[in-house]
C-alpha cells in the first residue's frame, strides 16, 4: 500500500479524502487492463496514462467520478505511483536463494 497525500482533497464515498491509499493490483486486473507502459525496441520504457487513468479509482478503492474530480498534480503522482508498482523492486536475491551455483572464478 501507497500514500498519496493530496493536494487537492476530494469526496469519495460521501467524505472528503485528504490522502489517497493505493494498493498494488492483482494479477486479475492486469490481465483486464494490461501494463500501464510499453517498451521499445530501444529498451526504453514509455508510460502510458490510459492505462493509468484506469488504474487509478481500482486501486485507490474511489469511484470513477472522484478521481475526474482530482488536482492534476494529484493525478501525475498517483499515476508515476501505479508505474512504480510495475517498474520498482523492493526484493533481493541473496546468494542463498539463488538457484545458480556459486563460482570459483577458476
């Protein structure tokens, strides 16, 4: 889960959000609506905001029309926020864990 504090606060639910929490989306939902980036053959990394538009009231658990209703700042952070999620590791893998045997350099 992510916090977004906002800018702008908005009405959700009959109250007025300050802060928005943003969850990672489930396997689900990324075979409905896809990646929210595309890679060229560069290997470069090209956001793509309708995608992001459609993740933004799923995984902030707001109505579609709440999140219309958004600051546009608001709307970039959200959006590089669902970005991070795909693009962003927080995991290591330690030697330990992986599958490939250690070297000598030999």
């Amino acid at each position: 889960m992510k916090e977004l504090p906002l800018k702008k606060p908005i009405m959700a639910h009959n109250e007025k959000v300050h802060v928005l929490e943003l969850r990672e989306p489930t396997f689900d939902e990324i075979e409905r609506i896809g990646f929210p980036f595309t890679i060229n053959t560069e290997g470069s990394v090209r956001p793509d905001s309708s995608v992001m538009l459609k993740y933004l009231p799923i995984l902030a658990g707001i109505p579609r029309s709440s999140a219309a209703d958004m600051a546009l700042i608001d709307i970039f952070k959200a959006s590089m926020m669902i970005l991070s999620f795909f693009t962003s590791s927080t995991e290591t893998t330690s030697e330990s864990d992986s599958s490939t045997l250690p070297t000598t350099g030999d």
